[in-house]
C-alpha cells in the first residue's frame, strides 16, 4: 500500500516558498514581505491542527503531548 503523504508535502512547499521570497527580500522588499507574512500564518497553522484535531493531544501525569 502506498501512502500519500499531500498535506506535509503541501506544507513543507508553502515553507521553503517563504524562505526563498524572504531571501529575495534582500533585494526585492516586497518579496520578503510576503515571505514574511507566509511564515507567520505557517506558524499558527500546525499549532490550530493540533488543537483541533481530535485526539491530538494525549496528558501523561498532568502534562499535554502532542
């Protein structure tokens, strides 16, 4: 069975996208700018999918896993 594997790989390219727009900031502002504004939704992004997902979060003596 293969397995897909979309979702990471659509993630792991939204994140190297901002990396290189934020590299060519250096010489194009408003690249970094919006590499800039790609990685701060790309922060909040897992975190939400943590939180919503159910089951997601496991305790073990009191403190929260993901």
């Amino acid at each position: 069975m293969i397995w897909s594997h979309h979702g990471s790989d659509l993630t792991g390219l939204t994140e190297v996208t901002a990396a290189v727009l934020i590299i060519t900031g250096m010489f194009k502002p408003q690249a970094g700018i919006i590499g800039g504004a790609i990685a701060a939704v790309m922060f909040f992004v897992p975190s939400t999918m943590f939180i919503t997902t159910p089951g997601a979060l496991t305790t073990v003596n009191g403190i929260n896993f993901t």
